[in-house]
C-alpha cells in the first residue's frame, strides 16, 4: 500500500518567493550611527540637553568661583598695604622731634597716601621711600635724604627742605608752593607739571632736572644751578633770579622778577 503525497498548498502552487536570507555584508558603523543619529530615541535629546546644561552650570560656577577668589586676594593684599603703611607712618610719628641727631631710618618705607603733616624729620633718610599722594604740608625735612624717592602727587605747600638731597626723585604734578628749598639737591629730579609757585630754590642744585609745564611763578631761582634742565612750557612769571643763576646753553632767561611782597 503506497503512502499519499502531501497535497501542495495554494501559495506554493502559485511560486511565493522564499524568505530573505541576512545581508552578508552589514551597514559600516559610521553608516549606523549615521542612521541612528538620524532618527534618535526619545530620550537621546533629552539627555543630551541635561548634559550639555549640566557643562554650562559648571563651567559657570567655576568662573564665578576663580573671580569671588581673585577678588578675595585683591581685597586680602589692600588691607595687608593698608596696614604696613599704617604701621610705617606710626614708626615714623613716634621719632618726629625738634632733634635732628634721632635716628631716622625710613628708607624704603612704603608712606604713600600717608599724612606726615607738620612733622618735624630733619635729616631722615627716605631713600627710595614711597610717598605718593602724601600730605607733608609745613612739615620740616630739612637735610633729609630724600635720594630717588617717589613723591609723585604729594603735596608739600609750605614745606621746609633747606639742603635735602631729592636727586632722582619723583616729584611729577607735585605741590612745592611755597616750600623752602635753599641749597637742595634736585638733579635730575622730575618735577613736570609741579607747582612751585612762590618758591625758595636760592642756590639750588637743578641740574638736567624736568620742568616742562612746571608752575615756577614767583619762585626765586637766585643762584640756582639749572644746567641742562628741560624748562620746556614753564611757567617763570615773575620769577627772581640773579646774576650767578646758571641757565640752560640756549635758553633766554625771563625778566628779573618783580612779583609783589
């Protein structure tokens, strides 16, 4: 007895195509990923955003962080200024006297802004001291050393400074009205755009020192050595000079002066 075939179904009778085999050769990765960057899930954005808001707040907040710290120095270092310049004017008030024997040990000090008003300091030693902005109206600092000091914005109306020795010093838009500079030392001195109205430099030393745009009006230059000095844009109203005052090889000297009393 034979045994019965199967009988074929409809779709194989009609030839259907047999079911794809998988690709022997897959998409490169970078194609992949192309793809898939393409057409994201969901929540690839989402978490994309937090990271990149996550960067942003803490790149923020380091920045933040650096420039409240550089600002906390900057604060730290002015006060730490502030108090060694407080300690250095009490240092020197404590050896202000009519004495001038009294050790006065004040080179280098840093005085600037400091009030040194009506101090009596005669032939203390400011070499290369830092005087900036300081108030040292009718002080007396006569034979002092005040040798490449710097005493930029100081105001020094009325000052007593017979014979000091001010050679390179700093003394731009400087207030010397009035002040009594007899005998000092001031080559080389920078004294542009000072104000020296009124003042006494008989027989001062003002070789090559800067004058331009100087206020020397009244000032008595009696004697005065001003060799090489630049009186470029001066102001010399007024001013007394005499016959032994040396001037500048070229330079007409003013009218003596005739200021009043």
């Amino acid at each position: 007895m034979s045994t019965p075939r199967p009988t074929p179904s409809p779709d194989h009778q009609r030839g259907s195509p047999p079911a794809p085999s998988p690709s022997p050769h897959p998409l490169p990765f970078r194609q992949r990923a192309g793809v898939w960057l393409g057409s994201p899930p969901w929540w690839f954005r989402d978490v994309v955003i937090g990271v990149v808001v996550s960067v942003l707040v803490l790149w923020a907040g380091a920045l933040l962080d650096d420039r409240r710290a550089a600002r906390d120095r900057v604060i730290a270092a002015e006060a730490l200024t502030n108090t060694e310049r407080a300690e250095n004017l009490r240092f020197v008030r404590e050896r202000s006297s009519a004495n001038s024997t009294i050790p006065r040990p004040f080179a280098g000090l840093d005085l600037a802004g400091q009030s040194l008003r009506g101090l009596q300091l005669g032939s203390a030693d400011f070499f290369q001291s830092n005087l900036q902005d300081a108030n040292l109206q009718i002080a007396d600092l006569s034979g002092a050393n005040l040798n490449d000091a710097n005493l930029t914005g100081a105001s020094l109306l009325g000052a007593k400074l017979v014979g000091v020795n001010l050679v390179d010093a700093k003394l731009n838009n400087t207030d010397l009205s009035s002040a009594d500079l007899e005998r000092s030392q001031l080559a080389f001195a920078d004294l542009s755009r000072a104000a020296l109205r009124f003042a006494n430099l008989n027989h001062a030393n003002l070789t090559d020192a800067d004058f331009v745009d100087a206020d020397l009006v009244g000032a008595d230059l009696s004697g005065a050595n001003l060799s090489g000095a630049n009186l470029s844009g001066a102001n010399l109203a007024w001013v007394c000079w005499s016959d032994d005052t040396v001037w500048p090889n070229g330079f007409p000297p003013p009218p003596v002066c005739a200021h009043p009393n």
